[in-house]
C-alpha cells in the first residue's frame, strides 16, 4: 500500500519527448487511470513506474522511496499486467502464479497456500491444471492478474488489459476489475486510450496527449469541467461541440462548447432555463435505438448560406425519449442551456472562465 | 565487471572460431623458412610473421598447380546447377504452396525430408548408376547427381518464402482478369525474386561446399572441383605445400563467408520454418 | 474476357505440372537409389562390373563380425553425441554474447560464422595443419604457455584423433546452432520477458525458467541438424585421419566409402551406410513430432 509521487519526469528517445515534464501526486489505494491515445506517453510513464524504462530525468518515489535509479522492478513492490497477459507458455495456471513466489524464494509449502488462495479470490481454482493455450481471453486475464495480486504488491500496474477482450465481456470484466480493487485497496494506475473505460474506472483520470498532462480530475471534472479543447474533445461521446462565434458579448476569437446531449431542439429544453438558441441546418439524422445523432451546422443569421466546411459538423444526441420528429435536410431552431455552454479560446484551446 | 566478462567471453569465442582462418592467411604468406620451425621450438613465434610475408606460395598455388582449372571447373558445375535447381525447385515450391492444398504441406514435407538422406548412403547406389551412365570421372556426374541434394531443401525454402507472401495479390490479379497460368507466368515472379535469390545463394554455397560426390566420382586432377582438388592433390609426391595449400583455402572461403553474411538470416528462416510458428 | 475456364485456369493440371519435375527427380534419384542402397546391402555386387547376385544377410554378418566396423560404430556415435553435447553448451553461451550490444559485434558475428561458412573439406585440411604432429600450432601455444610437457600426437593417437574430430565437429557447427539460438531468443514476445522481471527472476532464473524451455523446439532443430550434419559427415574424418591411424577413428561414412567405393564391395559398402539409417530415424521422427506440436500451438 503506498502513494506514487513523481516530479518533473522525462523521457527522451533521441529526439522524440515520449514523456515530457510530468508531475503526479497518486493516493495510496486510489485508481488512476493514464488516459491518451498511441503516442500520449501513458505507457512510456507506467513502464518507468514500473522500472521497465529508465527515466531521462525526474523523480519518482514509491511509499516514499526513490526508485527512478537503478532500482530494479522487483524491488519496487509493484506488479504488473501486460496487454498481452503475459502468461508463461510452458507453465501451467498454478506454475503461472507460483513463478513470482518462487522468484522470491518463499519456501514450498507457502506457495501452494498463497496460490490457493488467490486463485479463490478470482475464481480461477479449477483452471489450475491447465495451460495458457487452453483458456479463453477473460480466463487467461484473471490468471494475470491473479499472479500479479499473489506477491502482495504495493501498487498495480495495468496496461490496457481488457484491449484484447471481445466488446461484450468488456463490461463485466471492467465492473469485476474495480469491484476487486475496492476489496484489496491496493494503488492501481492503469492505462487506457478508451475514454469509457476511463470514466467507469478511475477514481481520477489523468489526460495526457504527447506527453504532457492535460488534466488531472474525477470523471465528473474532466467531462463537465474540461481545461482546455483536447480534453473537451477526447472525454466523451460524441465530442463536445465547438464553435467559433462572432458575438460582441464575448472576447474575440472565442469558441463556444457544448456537448451533444446538451444541443437540443428548442421546444425540448426545460422552459424558465436561459438559452442560447441556434439555427441548425440538419444533413443527416442517425438512429441507434436508444439515441438519435443528428449531425448538421449552424447557420449564422443574415450570412449566405454557403455549404458547410467539414470539421463545422456540429451533432446533437437526442435520447430515445424524445420522440420530435427531425427532417434531414431542413433547418430547426435548436438551444443548449447556458449553463451547459463552456467557453474556449480559439487560438490557445484553453478554457475561458466567463 | 560484468561488461568486461562479456567482453572477454566474445573474445573467446571469437578466437576460438576464427584462429583456424588467422592460421590460414598466415601460412599462406610465410616463408616456408619461417613456416617450417618445429612447434617444439618455443622461442620461434609462429602466429606472427618472423621474417617479410612472401607471395611464392600464391604464385604457386596459381601458376603451377590445377588450382585454376578446378575454380572454373567449380563454377562450370555451379552454373548448371543453379539453372536445375531454380528451374525444377521454385516452380515445385509455388506448386506446393500456392495449388496442392492440404497435403501440399505434407508432401513438401516429405520431400524436404529426402534432403535428411546422407550422401554417404547414397553414393554406393550413385556409383553403379554413374558407371551405368558412362559419367564416370567427369562434372557430369556431379551436374547431374547436386540437384537431389539441392532440389528438396529449396523446394521447402520457397515453400517457406510463399507462406509469407500475401496470397490476395495473385488473387486480385485473378480477378483483374490473368488467369491462373498467367498469374504464374507474369504475377508471381515478381514476388517471388528474393525467394529464388535465397535458391541460387543456397545452391551456390552447396556446391561449393560438396565433398563426398566429388571424392568418388571424381579421380582425374584436372576435373576436380576446388573443395575436392585442394585437400587432395595439392600434393607433390609427399610433401604437402601448406603454404599453397592454406592459400587456396583461404581464397575459397572468403567469398563464400561474404555471401553467408549476407544471406544468413533467410537460410535459418527456412531451418526453423518446420519448427517454429512466426 | 473469356467466360470458360481454359486450360490456363486448371489448377490442378498447373500444379502438377509444376511439381512434376521436382516429384521425378527425388523419387528417381533420391527415392530409387535410397531403396537400391538397402537392395545392394543384400548383395554381393561390386563396382567393377555390372554384376548382381544375392547374398543374402552375408554382408551384415561379416560387419557385425569385423571389430574395425564396430569401432567405426561406436566412432560414430561417440562423436555425434560428443560434438552436439558441445555444441549446446557453447551455442546457449554464444548467444547470450551475441544478445547483447557491444562494439566490433558486426566484425565478431562475421568472423563466428566463418566455420559454418567454410568448406567442410578447406577446414578439414586447416584443422590437419593446425594438428601436424611437428608442426602443430596448438602444441606450441600450449608449450608456451607452460601447460605441455611431454607431446601431443594428435593425429597419430587413437584416443587423441577422435578427440580431435569432436573439437573440428563442433567448431564447425556450433556457429549455425548459436544463430539459430538467436534467431529463437528474438521470438520470444517481449512482453514475456518483461513479465518475468517484473515477477523478481534475475537473470539466471529468466535464462533457464523462462527463455530456454520456450526455446525447446528451437534447439531441438539445432541438435537435429547438427546430429545430421555430423554423424553423415566424412570429410572432417576422412581428411583428418583417413581413419586411421590403423582404422581406428573410421566412422561409418569413411568406412562404407573406403569398403564400398576404394575397396569396390558395394554389397558390403551399402550395409555399413545402412546403420546410418537409425540416427536419422530418429531425426525425422523428432521433426515431425516437432511440427506436430507447433501446429497444435505450443503457445
């Protein structure tokens, strides 16, 4: 059980800023999530965690300890599972998890008990004969994280485990997953570039993209309060709307976010609430069944109406609740609520309190 | 500490494969004065050159001894060889990798296997044919007897090469309206050249290498091969000319060393194909 | 565009067609001699003429009699096993060098594989050279060094001559087998690896826990092929002995060819390469149970 502090961390190769001046307070037994895309330097970060990369600079304590030197992986206290799980080929489930124990030299005896004993906890006893080659993906995860729990870490590491799960077993293996580590109370950072995943997991997410931290915040923050328009638009589905206005009342060049739940006809949304209200020209309505997209542009009052650039597509996510009908090709007033709207700078993307 | 355990223990197993080859180039150009010191005689040095580097032995070795002959003899039986080989061997391998289906891989496997056939059983058989054949004591013989040593392992390595050859671009030739023969004709060459490279390098190096077929169906000096003449008649009457002899040795091998570098990695992809999965 | 399949489509006919060559050639002048050899193990035929007669198990009983033959038996397999045994060791040691990163890598790998490289027949005439009884190179860096006192007769000692043949043997070989090595080392996924260090093994536990018995298929085609390249191997003992001194480092090949092909019995020459057949055997049994295991997915 130990808190992760790491200070001004960088990770050079040659030329590439793979991680480039990150800081990180993580509570002892919090879920971190390290979300970005390929190239965010998530992973980078995890392996220098786990002492797989060796830091250009920076500091990183476990517990309170310096390990950025030449401290080795096994004497970090953490352990570790790899997108891949990892599982050793030519040893059966029960070698699988025992092979950590017997690194440690933990007499004989020991090891069958501790192994027995994790093996419980994940439900995974009667697969103890068997070999990787032999188990299905979710089976094959739990057996990795199961010989990751055995050895008692002070902190896990996860690198996008459920990546090579089937859609569907995704959701239960997310919901086991946390379950689990709200028993064992263990620090676990874990890496994913699936913003759903991040937001059902973390207890904080921490927003990278090419290296550098975003944000750092709860779920709720980084959707409802986004600090800039990268996160904006990587937390959520579909992304946050934004749009370059030419409205006196506001600071030139500003660009006003709203996020597609929140775009709705205008009938629809609550009456008494103070709204912004748009002309929306609507090309196409998508059905999903439990939601409507409709994608289109706004069209500016008194401009000529000119085809619509690509990246102005603005989308609206209408639940199946509301049941208005919307022709494609017509143009409706829509409105999102004020206090929905956030605001942007259109040159830095960072966010603008008003 | 442990980088210069490391360092010494590639030093070691540096020397340990090359000392033999060192020893080579230093006999060939010693003086036979400097080169015919007896081992006992601890206070003459014999990894170094004691008195001036000479090249009597080279003249030798290239003015008065068949070793010419045999270098053209060699590459008259290389040439031909390689044409069988790539001729009989890519078009079997296509054939078993491309059309055969599932006991493709069984009978590639099968042939493959007859590679595993020594020379040194099959030689008694060969000799009677040989004799049959009137080709006894000439490049004939070898010409004809190489491509059974060559024609099932390169059947195999092309087998090998295609499986990594994305099928869908001959399909989509098909589709673009070649038939299957002009797929083969005018599609899949193309794909195929560093799968025949692999071939002509490989054969290259076997007949290069070849003894046993050599030794006996070969007594004629002047028809020998340089793997067969050098070991056997670079001897005047008794004398072996170590000088010539390491000469010789070492000119043949440096040029097949330069190839081997370069080709290694495919040669063991086609070892470990059987085995080894990716 | 033709709508019929014309005989340009037929893939059965173009397979065939491709492969008949190759199919004609190995069973004409592999498949056929290979049965002829076993057929000519029975008879009493000689290369002098194009007689044959039967002699029933005539030949094998004479061999069996004859202790240059089970010397040249036991040769055999004292040098096949003793060579790969030594060739496992050095090839696992050699490729743990050759894993890592350090500077002349390029110039030391050239020079590793120069054995492998070389003719069979070149090296073998190197290595008599390298253990002329006068002359040897290696009795006077041993001299030198202080470790020899009285002399070695390599060539000339039967004892010392099939030590000597393992040494060639191995050093021949064990180039190919440390490549393959490498070559096995680099498939295994990192990721594997990477968990084991994190697991706590050091690197001793890692070589022999995890990365050797992954590479169980990898150095089982090595040593098969090093049984096969040396145990049908008759340049290196040819060159170096002629089997000698007074046939006693004649190994099968070297002894079918000088009965069979110096000596004209091709009867007797074709049931001595006979008892090569087993070792192979068991290599083609080896093999195939190997592929067997691949496909089904040791992973």
């Amino acid at each position: 059980m130990a808190g992760i502090e790491i200070r001004s961390l960088r990770k050079h190769f040659g030329d590439l800023h793979a991680v480039d001046g990150v800081d990180l307070s993580i509570r002892d037994g919090e879920f971190l999530v390290l979300l970005g895309s390929s190239g965010s330097g998530k992973t980078t970060l995890l392996r220098m965690i786990a002492g797989l990369e060796r830091p250009t600079s920076g500091e990183i304590r476990i517990g309170g300890e310096r390990v950025d030197g030449d401290v080795p992986p096994r004497a970090r206290g953490i352990a570790m599972v790899f997108q891949s799980y990892a599982l050793y080929p030519h040893r059966t489930v029960f070698q699988n998890i025992a092979f950590p124990l017997e690194a440690s030299h933990v007499p004989r005896k020991q090891i069958e008990e501790k192994v027995r004993w994790a093996a419980e906890m994940f439900s995974i006893s009667r697969y103890m004969d068997r070999y990787p080659r032999q188990l299905s993906g979710g089976e094959r995860q739990r057996v990795a994280l199961c010989r990751a729990l055995v050895r008692d870490p002070k902190v896990f590491l996860l690198d996008e485990p459920l990546a090579n799960l089937d859609a569907k077993l995704r959701n239960t293996a997310r919901d086991d997953l946390k379950r689990f580590q709200r028993r064992i109370q263990t620090t676990t950072v874990y890496v994913t570039h699936d913003q759903v995943e991040a937001m059902g997991l973390g207890d904080r997410i921490v927003v990278m993209e090419r290296g550098k931290v975003r944000q750092i915040g709860t779920p709720q923050e980084v959707y409802e309060d986004p600090v800039d328009t990268f996160v904006a638009t990587f937390v959520g589905q579909p992304p946050m709307n934004l749009l370059e206005v030419r409205d006196p009342s506001l600071p030139p060049r500003t660009l006003l976010g709203f996020r597609p739940e929140h775009f709705l006809p205008k009938g629809v949304v609550t009456a008494g609430e103070e709204t912004r209200t748009f002309r929306f020209a609507v090309r196409r309505v998508e059905y999903l069944g439990s939601d409507r997209y409709v994608y289109g542009s706004v069209v500016e009052s008194g401009a000529p109406p000119a085809p619509p650039a690509p990246d102005a597509t603005l989308i609206a996510k209408l639940p199946a609740t509301i049941t208005v009908v919307i022709p494609e090709g017509e143009t409706h007033e829509f409105a999102v609520a004020r206090r929905a709207l956030r605001y942007f700078d259109a040159e830095t993307g960072l966010r603008r309190k008003l | 500490m442990k980088r210069v355990a490391l360092y010494l223990a590639a030093l070691g197993f540096t020397v340990f494969a090359g000392f033999p080859f060192y020893w080579m180039l230093i006999t060939a150009f010693k003086r036979n004065s400097d080169l015919y010191v007896g081992a006992s005689v601890t206070s003459h040095i014999p990894w170094i050159f004691n008195e001036p580097p000479t090249l009597e032995h080279v003249t030798l070795l290239l003015g008065q001894t068949d070793f010419p002959r045999w270098v053209l003899n060699t590459l008259l039986v290389v040439v031909a060889v390689v044409v069988i080989t790539v001729a009989v061997a890519v078009p079997a391998g296509y054939s078993l990798a491309r059309l055969a289906g599932r006991w493709g891989e069984r009978l590639g496997m099968g042939i493959f296997f007859t590679y595993l056939i020594p020379p040194t059983l099959l030689f008694v058989p060969f000799a009677r044919l040989v004799s049959l054949l009137g080709l006894q004591d000439s490049l004939g013989a070898l010409i004809l007897i190489y491509p059974t040593m060559t024609i099932p392992f390169c059947t195999w390595l092309v087998m090998g090469f295609l499986r990594s050859v994305p099928w869908e671009i001959e399909e989509q030739a098909m589709i673009d309206g070649y038939s299957r023969l002009g797929v083969i004709l005018r599609v899949a060459p193309r794909l195929i050249v560093p799968g025949i490279l692999t071939v002509v390098v490989f054969t290259f190096t076997l007949v290069l290498q070849e003894f046993v077929y050599a030794l006996t169906f070969i007594s004629s000096v002047g028809k020998m091969t340089v793997s067969l003449g050098v070991p056997i008649a670079l001897v005047r009457g008794d004398v072996y000319h170590w000088g010539a002899l390491m000469a010789a040795a070492l000119f043949t091998s440096i040029p097949l060393a330069i190839v081997y570098n370069a080709f290694m990695d495919r040669f063991i992809h086609g070892f470990t194909m059987g085995a080894v999965k990716g | 565009m033709t709508g019929r399949r014309t005989l340009a489509d037929r893939e059965d006919v173009l397979g065939a067609a491709m492969l008949a060559p190759a199919l004609a050639y190995v069973t004409l002048l592999v498949g056929v001699p290979f049965v002829f050899a076993i057929v000519l193990s029975f008879s009493d035929a000689t290369a002098g003429s194009l007689h044959f007669g039967w002699a029933g198990l005539r030949n094998y009983a004479a061999i069996l009699g004859d202790p240059i033959f089970l010397r040249a038996l036991r040769n055999s397999a004292v040098v096949t096993v003793g060579s790969q045994v030594l060739v496992v060791v050095l090839a696992t040691a050699a490729a743990q060098v050759f894993r890592a990163t350090f500077r002349g890598k390029r110039f030391a790998r050239f020079v590793l594989l120069l054995p492998w490289a070389v003719p069979v027949s070149l090296a073998a005439i190197a290595w008599t050279w390298i253990f002329d009884s006068t002359f040897s190179v290696i009795n006077w860096t041993l001299k030198a060094a202080g470790l020899l006192h009285g002399w070695l007769y390599w060539l000339g000692d039967p004892a010392l001559a099939l030590f000597a043949i393992i040494i060639v043997q191995a050093w021949r070989i064990f180039p190919f087998a440390t490549v393959i090595v490498l070559a096995g080392l680099a498939s295994i996924p990192q990721e594997i690896v990477e968990a084991a260090i994190v697991d706590g093994a050091g690197f001793w536990r890692r070589l022999f826990r995890i990365e050797l018995p992954l590479l169980l298929p990898i150095f089982a085609v090595a040593v098969l092929f090093g049984v096969v390249y040396t145990a049908t191997d008759l340049g290196v003992v040819y060159i170096l002995t002629g089997g000698g001194p007074a046939n006693t480092t004649h190994v099968l090949p070297t002894l079918a060819f000088q009965r069979g092909i110096l000596g004209a019995d091709l009867g007797q020459g074709a049931a001595i390469a006979v008892f090569l057949l087993p070792f192979l055997l068991v290599v083609a049994v080896a093999m195939l149970r190997l592929a067997r295991r691949a496909e089904v997915g040791a992973r």
